[in-house]
C-alpha cells in the first residue's frame, strides 16, 4: 500500500510542488488535494488580464480535472480542510471527508488583507485575490460607477487599471506618499503616478482610510482628514497575509507564517510547507521565483531524494502595470559608502538609477527602458567589479561589451 500524500490547497504552490514530486517519482504516492476554492489549479498571477477582459477564465486554467485523474490525484474542490488531528494523522474537510496522511503539504496561502475600519464588510467591498473577487468585481462594473482601490502597490494598480477599461472611474488610495515604494523609489514612483493619470486614473496619496460608508451598500469612503469621496465598490489591495490558522490551530508552530527549514519541513517532520504561507528563515515570499525553487526542493524530500536545500536568493521584479515597463532588483536604499548612478530622460519616460558601494552594483530601478534589467541583476548577484565600465553602465551591456 503507498503512503499517503494529503496536500491542503489547490493552488500554484501546492500544485507545482506535486509537479517536481511526478517527476522525481510518479508512484511512491496516494495524492488527495483539498482546495477552498470550486476550481482547479489556476494562473493566481493572470487574475488582471481576466479583470481587463484580456483572458477568460478558461484561459488561466494550469491543471485541468482530466490531469488530475491522469495523475491518479484525487481533488477535492471546494471542500477546504478545516481540521488537521496530527495525533491521529488526519484531516478533516468542510464536508465532514476525513482522509488519514503519511505525509502532509500545507500550501494555504495568503489571504487579503482587510484594512480594519468601520464598514469593511458592507456589500460592495472586495479583496482581489481569486476569482470570485474578479467575478464580483466584474459584476460591478457593468453597472459603471465609481471604484476605489485601497492600495497603491502592483495588485492595487493591476486593479484599477482593469475596472478603468471595464468602464468605471476609479481613484487609487495609498497610504504613503510614493506609489509602489517597495519596488520603486520617489522618481520611478512619480513618473509612474504623471503616466497612469494620463490615462485616467486619479490618486490619494498619503490619505488614511477610516470608514467605508454605506447602508444596504458601499457608498462612500472617509478619510483622516476629514475628507471623503463616493464608492459603488471598494477594492482591498492593501497586502496579504499568510494563512496559517489552519496550522496554527493544529500546533504546527508559526510566528508570522509556517516556519520551515532548509528542507521545507515544520517543527513536525510529517508535515511540509511551501509558498505564501511559510516563513523560513525570518523571511516570507510573494513572488514565484523563490516559491517554485521552494515547491523543487520540498518535492525532493518527498521524494525521498533529500539532498537539496532551499537557499534564500535576490529577486529581481519585472514588472508591467498598464503598459509601462518596470524593473526592480536588490538594495534600492543604499547606505553610507553607496553611491547612485542616473539617467533621466524625462521626455523618453526613461529613468534609471543604479546602487553602486564598493565598485559593485548594489540595486536597480529602471523605468521605461528595461531590457538590461537581467544583466545588471546578473551583475549583482555575482559581484562583478564595474570600475572599468562605470561611465557606460547606465548605457547598457551592449555598449559596455563593444567598449571592453
């Protein structure tokens, strides 16, 4: 009889871990997945494109029923486990389903995260985390109206963008005073904000949120200040957090999310953990690089292959908010000792700025013009020395190259 393999959530970390597994060993395992949500595996990350109206659904599917049952996985599709008895090796679902384990993935996630205001859950106020929120959000804008997003980072931006081209007029809310300051610094940030308002969309920067209005529904949202503007629906894009209740609550030890070592295994060595809701190292995870390097390393522990270890490593962000290339990558702060190194062209909306300490690369911000983004991150991750090209760097590989 095969060990059991219970796999507690359906979505791309989970499921690309179960990959890495079927193709390091398709047999060693009974595989039963529980997802929350009523479909399969998915594009999480294609969510704006759908919202746009650039994809359907359909279109962002990763893992059909057929490959579930070609894999001899069993799925169980919103049913969400809502009790794991490690004593008993058990899980139990929504349903009342109990399936015993030998092994166990936790692969939960993160959920929204709600600012906590007065009115947060009046009809009309929605995350922009899965489908259904693209559905509700879909609803409401044929309807037109007035949307506000709470949050000014990428999934804030994403969001206002496809309710714009949906038909709505729709106001960005921020809460600091730069738009994605965790990947942009303040001129990246402006020209960003000045390209977005020609599109259309309008800002409130540095304006905190302290009730969401409405009676039957949203109507209006207030602000510290004493101001207040109209809503037809209020889109919460303001972070997520790790979803480790399920975990938590089964004595699985979590701080901010699930820790896990170098092997991806918590404090239990039954249970494994991957993706947004793990915390390894002091650190936590959004992008997919990290999370699939993670979803490789815990499949060959399963496997029983357990000669890797997740090591922590720079990511670089590429990204595309509205049509408008982005690329950021390492410290963007600098320190004392670091020096930056600028190109503006304000008429081209090109903007690059590098981190350099030490005749090293240090961090990149490049607006614009992106194309050698993946060379100056290959610059810092092997700390190549620049001196000798230091006055064509900004100019790109191309020129550095012909002049060495």
């Amino acid at each position: 009889m095969k060990p059991a393999l219970v796999v507690v959530g359906n979505g791309m970390a989970g499921m690309r871990t179960v990959e890495e597994l079927l193709k390091l060993t398709p047999d060693t395992y009974d595989i039963t997945v529980f997802g929350a949500e009523p479909h399969v595996n998915y594009n999480r990350i294609l969510l704006s494109p759908v919202l746009a109206g650039e994809k359907d659904a359909e279109d962002i599917v990763l893992h059909t029923r057929e490959w579930y049952r070609d894999n001899g996985i069993t799925l169980h599709a919103g049913d969400p486990v809502v009790a794991i008895d490690r004593s008993r090796r058990l899980v139990r679902s929504q349903s009342g389903l109990e399936v015993r384990y030998d092994r166990l993935l936790l692969a939960t996630g993160s959920r929204p995260f709600i600012v906590p205001v007065p009115g947060k859950d009046l009809p009309g106020v929605v995350g922009f985390r899965d489908l259904g929120d693209v559905d509700t959000m879909l609803e409401a804008a044929r309807s037109g109206g007035r949307a506000v997003v709470i949050g000014g980072g990428l999934l804030g931006l994403e969001a206002a963008n496809g309710l714009q081209r949906r038909g709505m007029d729709v106001t960005v809310v921020h809460v600091t005073d730069s738009l994605m300051n965790q990947q942009l610094d303040k001129p990246a940030s402006l020209m960003l904000k000045n390209a977005l308002e020609r599109k259309g969309l309008r800002f409130l920067l540095d304006a905190h949120t302290v009730e969401i209005a409405g009676g039957d529904k949203v109507r209006r949202v207030a602000f510290k200040d004493g101001s207040e503007i109209p809503a037809d629906l209020v889109v919460m894009a303001a972070g997520v957090r790790p979803n480790i209740e399920l975990a938590r609550d089964s004595g699985v030890h979590c701080e901010r999310a699930i820790v896990v070592d170098d092997t991806l295994q918590t404090y239990d060595p039954r249970v494994y953990a991957v993706g947004e809701c793990v915390q390894h190292r002091s650190a936590t995870f959004g992008l997919v690089a990290p999370i699939w390097e993670q979803a490789r390393v815990c499949a060959a522990h399963l496997a029983g292959a357990g000669h890797r270890r997740y090591v922590q490593e720079a990511t670089a962000t590429r990204l595309k908010v509205t049509g408008i290339e982005l690329y950021s990558v390492g410290d963007l702060i600098g320190g004392e000792g670091s020096e930056d190194l600028v190109l503006r062209d304000q008429r081209r909306g090109i903007y690059k700025r590098l981190i350099v300490e030490n005749d090293r690369i240090r961090g990149a911000v490049l607006y614009g013009d992106v194309q050698d983004g993946p060379w100056y991150f290959d610059l810092i991750r092997s700390g190549t020395n620049i001196a000798s090209m230091r006055s064509r760097l900004l100019f790109g590989e191309a020129l550095c190259l012909d002049a060495a």
